[in-house]
C-alpha cells in the first residue's frame, strides 16, 4: 500500500487537510440527504394527512431548505477539486458557496430546534402543569447556542 507521500507529487502541494475532509463530510452529507429524503417521502406517504396543513409545508421547507444546503456544500468543491484541478491559485480562495451553506443550515437547525421545544412546551403542559414554560425558557438558550455553533 502507498503512501501519502508518494501519492503526492514531490513539488505539489497536500490538500487533503483541507479539501480531503470536506469532500469526505460532502460523502457523508449525501448519505444524510439521502436518509432525510426518503424519511419525508414516507411521512408524506403515510401520514401527512392525519398532520395539520401547517407541519405539512414546514416538512417540506425544511427538505427544500436541506436540499438547497446538500448543493451548495458539493458547489463548493467543483472550483477546486474539478474545475481548476492543479491550480494553486484556487486553493487559497474562500468559496462563497460555503458561506452561504452556513446560513442556510443555521436556519434549518434553528427552526427544527424551535419545533422541538414547542413540542416539549406542549408535553410539559400535560405532564408537569405550571413547569412547562420553565423548561421552554430554559431550553431557548440552548437552541440558540446550537445554532451559533453551525459551520
């Protein structure tokens, strides 16, 4: 077995700490969208009728929402590592898609944690009457923090 260095070219330079990982986290974010998509086809399939109109279409904007994200992560990789292979001049180059990746995400994780604590406020209700809204406001900070934490 090679290797690393003899896989690489004695003058080039060794991105895998840097493009290497991220096409890596780009294989394993497909593998995700995967799973996120075939889990919204059956919920549409099997139970989108017995949900309220309104937990239908956040499904689905959190999904498009997943998916615009999925695209600009695999964007962000076709510069560097297809389009101008072997040009070191990309290499130093942010690429604006992975900003845009941030906010998207920090979105999608936002809105699916507020969903969460809205379900825990309705659950406190019922099972620790006058605790509930405690626990929510305790829970917000956490979200919140979550959510700065994305990228």
């Amino acid at each position: 077995m090679a290797s690393l260095t003899t896989l690489c070219p004695e003058n080039g330079i060794n991105i895998m700490s840097s493009y290497g990982y991220s096409l890596l986290g780009s294989f394993f974010l497909s593998a995700l969208w995967g799973a996120s998509t075939l889990q919204v086809f059956i919920y549409f399939m099997n139970s989108a009728d017995s949900d309220p109109t309104a937990v239908n279409v956040l499904i689905a904007c959190l999904w498009v929402l997943d998916t615009v994200n999925e695209i600009l992560v695999l964007k962000s990789n076709w510069p560097v590592l297809i389009l101008n292979y072997g040009k070191l001049a990309g290499l130093a180059e942010i690429q604006p898609e992975l900003m845009h990746h941030i906010w998207v995400q920090s979105i999608v994780v936002f809105v699916v944690q507020m969903y969460f604590i809205r379900r825990i406020y309705t659950f406190g209700k019922l099972t620790f009457p006058g605790k509930s809204m405690a626990i929510t406001m305790f829970a917000i900070p956490l979200a919140l923090l979550a959510t700065g934490r994305v990228g």
